[in-house]
C-alpha cells in the first residue's frame, strides 16, 4: 500500500498522525509543504474529493492573517493557488492512499480505512 502524508513536520496533529501510522506498522511517505512545496494540481484534486470546506483550515492563525481578497479568492477557481502560497491554511494532515484521501487526523477514520 502506498500512502503519503503531507503536512508540516512541526505539527502537533501531523506527529499524531504519523506516530499512529508508524505504531501500526504502515509504511508512509511524507511530504513536507515548507520544504518541498505544494503542487496547486494535487490541491484542486483534494478539493475535488473532499469538498473545499474540508481541506482549507479556517481555525488556524495563517487563515486569519489572509487579506479579504486571499480569503475571497479561497472560495473561488484560484483556491489552489492560495492554498499552495500559503500551505498552513491546508487542513493537516492530508493523506493519499489507495483507497482514497484522508483529511485531518481522527484515529477510528483512519483505523478503518487503513487498517
């Protein structure tokens, strides 16, 4: 099975995810958004699957920190582009399997889809 993880090394939620992945013995790649970027492409495609709402995280400081054109732009056709600029408005963290896409880190979604 291949899966990769992509997120921020330095997140909370992101050690979580990976930490569960890594103690249920599931190989993951992972793929860091400060140092290698985000593809605006990969971006569309989540949003595609997961619906914007689920992959833009609007709780986080960063999103805040958004000008009002930034945010209105995030409800729009250039949300990946948005998105890829500012990687730390992307819900963390987000993980591509074979079976699909999972947003976010919660133990018993993951366990079911990975498992």
């Amino acid at each position: 099975m291949s899966i990769t993880v992509y997120g921020i090394p330095n997140c909370d939620t992101v050690k979580k995810a990976r930490t569960w992945l890594d103690t249920q013995g599931i190989a993951h790649t992972f793929h860091d958004y400060k140092k290698q970027g985000a593809d605006p492409a990969r971006i569309a495609g989540w949003i595609a699957k997961a619906g914007l709402d689920k992959v833009v995280n609007k709780a986080g400081t960063t999103y805040r920190k958004l000008d009002d054109a930034q945010k209105a732009a995030l409800g729009g056709d250039d949300a990946p582009a948005v998105l890829a600029e500012h990687t730390s408005v992307i819900k963390r963290p987000i993980v591509e399997h074979p079976g699909g896409l999972l947003v976010g880190f919660k133990e018993a979604e993951w366990a079911a889809a990975l498992g």
